[in-house]
C-alpha cells in the first residue's frame, strides 16, 4: 500500500497520468515510496528532536524511522558513552552526535542525607530509560566513565564518583 507525502493512501488511479493513460507517480511520491533512499535520508536526520518531528508526519515515517539507526557524521554511532558532567552532579550521556545531561546522585550528597531516602531522581532515571529505549538498538558498547584524571588532579573540581 502506498503512502502520499501527507500521510493519507494512494489511490491507484490517483496522480498523473502519461500519454498512454497509465498512472505514473511524480518524483517525489517515487523517492518517498522508495525505502532504501528513505532509510538513508532518515538514518542521518540525527537530532533527536528532529527526527520526533519526521516520525509525526506520517505512520509510514514513524515505522520506517524506528528501524533506522541515528547516524552521525562527525563520530562513532554505535558507543553509547556516559560521563560525569565536570561542574554540577550530573550524568552527560553522549552517542550519534546526541548529548543528554541529567542530574544525578553522587557520594558527595551521600554523606549530608546520612543514607535516608537516597535514591537517583526519578526524572533522572526515566530520562535514562527513554534514552537506552530509543538507541538500543544500534548501541554495541557501553563507555561509562568519571572525571578525567587530569580535571580532578587541578583541585578545584568534585569527585562526583
């Protein structure tokens, strides 16, 4: 079944027609019908953000965007790395050109709650959730690191470890 660009289902006898009658798609509906060109233009629509917008416009977008890994051309797509953010207590999680930061719970804040209801925020952990979801897939290692050496031997910055 074939999808216009609007979402909405080609008619067989719907678009133009050539000198012998037969129905013919225009080059666009022919691009966008074409899978393996429309793998390609996804698949390096990196951003987050961006690509929620492809998939809302249309389902057949959505489906196909599902399966296609983020592709970034600047680096490796496949390693998902996590580190702690050097001023504040938080986790940077990097992988496809992507960034999220979110706020955690390091041993520094451990000692002022004396143990009691220490736990990570919950919008930490379900931000950490979306983001394993929505790359699972194309994830083949998993990079978890501190402070850089070289940041914590200066003096002036937190063993967030």
């Amino acid at each position: 079944m074939a999808h216009g660009l609007d979402g909405e289902v080609l008619e067989p006898n719907k678009g133009t027609d050539d000198a012998d009658g037969s129905n013919k798609l225009t080059s666009a509906e022919q691009v966008y019908h074409n899978d393996l060109i429309m793998r390609k233009v996804i698949g390096y629509v990196n951003n987050v953000k961006d690509r929620h917008n492809v998939e809302l416009a249309s389902r057949y977008l959505r489906d196909l965007s599902k399966k296609v890994p983020f592709i970034s051309t600047g680096g490796n797509n496949v390693i998902l790395d996590m580190e702690f953010n050097i001023i504040r207590p938080a986790i940077s999680v990097k992988i496809a050109g992507n960034e999220f930061i979110a706020d955690t719970l390091v041993s520094n804040d451990l000692h002022f709650l004396d143990g009691a209801g220490a736990s990570q925020p919950e919008r930490s952990l379900q931000k950490f959730q979306q983001i394993f979801k929505l790359f699972s897939r194309q994830t083949h290692q998993l990079m978890i690191g501190g402070i850089p050496d070289f940041h914590r031997e200066l003096g002036f910055i937190p063993d967030h470890q």
